[in-house]
C-alpha cells in the first residue's frame, strides 16, 4: 500500500458523517467523536501512524476532538445529517465548501468498513469501552478537575486494540 498524507480532522468527521448517512445510521457529536477517537487508533495499529493531525482532550464524556467538538456542538445530541462547512475568502468573494479526505480507494474502503462496524455499536457502548480503559479511567480524578493532559498516540492505539481486536482479526 502506498502512504498516505495526513488528513484534516473535519476531512475525516465529514468521511465518518456521509458514510454513517449512506447507511441509514447517523451519527451524534458523541458518537462521532468516539469513531474518530477509535479511527485514529486503527490507522495508528495498522500504519502505525496517525490519519489526522488532530489531538483529543480527555473529557467528562471521554475522548474530544475539540476542534470537530465545536463544529458540531450546536447538533447536541441530534443525528447529523450535513457535513462540516468552512468558508474561505478569495478575491473578495464568500465561498462555502466541504473539507473531504484525501486517500486512495484502497484506505477509503479499509476506513468505510472500520466506521461502519463501529457505528453499529450504541452511543453508551462506545461510551463504555472509552471509559472503562485505562487511558481514560487511570486519569477520572485530572479530568472531573479539568486537568487531564490529552490522549497519547500510544494510549489511542491501545484502546483501540484492546476494544477491537477481534474486529482487526477479521479485516486483516
């Protein structure tokens, strides 16, 4: 397989939104924040290394995007529907646009399969494997003080691994 660049986090939310729509599964801020979370941990495990240049903050509610967070922090707990929208200004005009990923086909369909098996799983049970790990749990008293350092790469590969081992079995 060849390499590939690193992504933008909204590239990516949006990649994990469109393929949630297109199976008639939607997703929640919460639930796309734990897809990314467990994303991120997968290409860490299989390419070891990151697919976006993103960091996550250990919240309440476990791991946080913050930037993807506050995008779509207005949605609540609705199901989001419409991709994450930036504007870019260029000879005085107001452009609206959509930040998409930029893969081969080979990673897109590796990546389509991962988010589709995880988003099969409830917001709770996601919610559950987060905070019932290490990476999370180890640090509760820091983060209920809002002082919890974010995640490490080696804290998101592990959590995922942990999770899904079995999923990465059988998707080689």
């Amino acid at each position: 397989m060849k390499k590939f660049e690193l992504q933008s986090p909204i590239a990516v939310a949006n990649f994990i939104i469109d393929v949630a729509k297109k199976e008639e599964n939607p997703v929640t801020n919460l639930k796309l924040q734990k897809i990314l979370f467990f994303l991120q941990g997968y290409c860490l495990n299989k390419y070891n290394r990151t697919l976006f240049d993103g960091k996550f903050a250990k919240w309440q509610y476990g791991p946080v995007e913050e930037e993807i967070y506050q995008i779509f922090k207005s949605q609540w707990s609705m199901p989001i529907n419409s991709p994450g929208t930036q504007m870019r200004i260029e000879n005085g005009v107001i452009e609206l646009y959509h930040k998409e990923i930029n893969l081969p086909q080979e990673y897109t369909e590796k990546l389509k399969s991962i988010v589709i098996k995880i988003n099969q799983k409830a917001p709770w049970e996601l919610y559950e494997l987060t905070h019932k790990h290490s990476s999370w749990y180890s640090y509760k008293d820091d983060i209920s003080r809002g002082i919890a350092s974010d995640y490490t790469n080696n804290e998101i590969e592990k959590c995922f691994k942990d999770n899904f081992r079995g999923m990465l079995n059988r998707l080689g």
